[in-house]
C-alpha cells in the first residue's frame, strides 16, 4: 500500500505565534508514495534444509585460535566460523549444529550477528565460536560443514561449505596412537 506523508506549512512571520494552529497561513501537505506489488515465489519443493536461506551471495569462512598439529587430550580449541550473506538480516541465521564425538566435545557459544544496511539492501554477518575438548587420544575427523542457499540471482541451489578436517589427538605425552 502506499505510504502518506502528512505535515504542515509555515511562514516565517507566524513562526513564533503561539496560536499556529489556528494561524490562516498554516496549509496542511499531504503526499503518498506510490503502490508497490510484490511476487512472492514459494519456497522450491526440492530444497534440501527447513531454514530458507534465499541471497545473492553466501560466503562462510573458518579461523582456529590455535595451530591444531600438537594437539593433545584435554587440550581446548576455538573454531571460529563466520557467515556473510547479502539480502537478510542475521536473525535470520541459525546456529550450526555440532554433536560431540567420543575424542572431541564441542560447546558452541551464543552466535554474535550483525546487520549492515545500505542503499542497496541489507548484508548480515554470523560468527559462532565453537570450543572443542579433546577428551581421548587417535585420529578424529571432522565432518564437513554445508549450508545450503537458495541463489536469487541464478534460481539455483547452492552450498557454503568448509571441507572436512583430519584431526591428530596426541597422548598427554605428546605420543601418537
């Protein structure tokens, strides 16, 4: 629908009058914006994950805060995975969804998001830390992260992934298995 605009003309002589209201020279302005109509396309049937990710760009990026190579037992580390996608706000985003594996333990923190509008839209970045806990030494992978998105500007499914990982846990000692 269109929008209204309605406000009140002054002149300068009636400025101060502490009876404008009721001033003859008060004209009251009123304007509308134009109608918009909008398509909504529904959400295809071969789309693979409940959460509709529709955008121009999808990118998703990973940072450790330490070297993973020396790892051992008890040893903590933070995966940090970050998320930048154009056309939607960022509490549009979910959390990633990590199960614990007998050598590893993830605790996931609150995501921190943020919104960027400009002229041209909205862009949204998602950071989520991860600490993992090694609790038991051996080889440990881990899996593959995919999010799918729905490209808006090709009308194709896509993926932001980040490829598996291969993860050497030592011995207390610093010993292989």
């Amino acid at each position: 629908a269109p929008i209204r605009f309605r406000a009140f003309t002054q002149t300068r002589s009636t400025r101060n009058n502490p009876n404008l209201q009721t001033t003859a020279q008060r004209q009251a302005i009123e304007l509308f914006s134009q109608q918009h109509q909008i398509s909504v396309l529904p959400v295809p049937g071969s789309y693979p994950s409940p959460v509709w990710l529709p955008s121009s760009s999808v990118t998703i990026s990973e940072s450790w805060s330490r070297p993973l190579e020396d790892m051992r037992i008890g040893d903590s580390v933070v995966r940090t995975i970050q998320f930048d996608v154009e056309e939607l706000y960022a509490s549009m985003l979910v959390n990633l969804d990590f199960t614990a594996n007998s050598k590893l333990r993830y605790y996931p923190a609150e995501a921190q998001q943020i919104d960027i509008t400009e002229n041209s839209g909205v862009r949204s970045g998602h950071t989520q830390n991860i600490t993992l806990v090694a609790t038991e030494a051996g080889r440990f992978t881990l899996p593959a992260v995919e999010i799918p998105w729905w490209n808006t500007v090709s009308n194709t499914l896509e993926y932001a992934s980040l490829p598996s990982q291969d993860l050497d846990i030592l011995t207390v000692d610093g010993e292989h298995l």
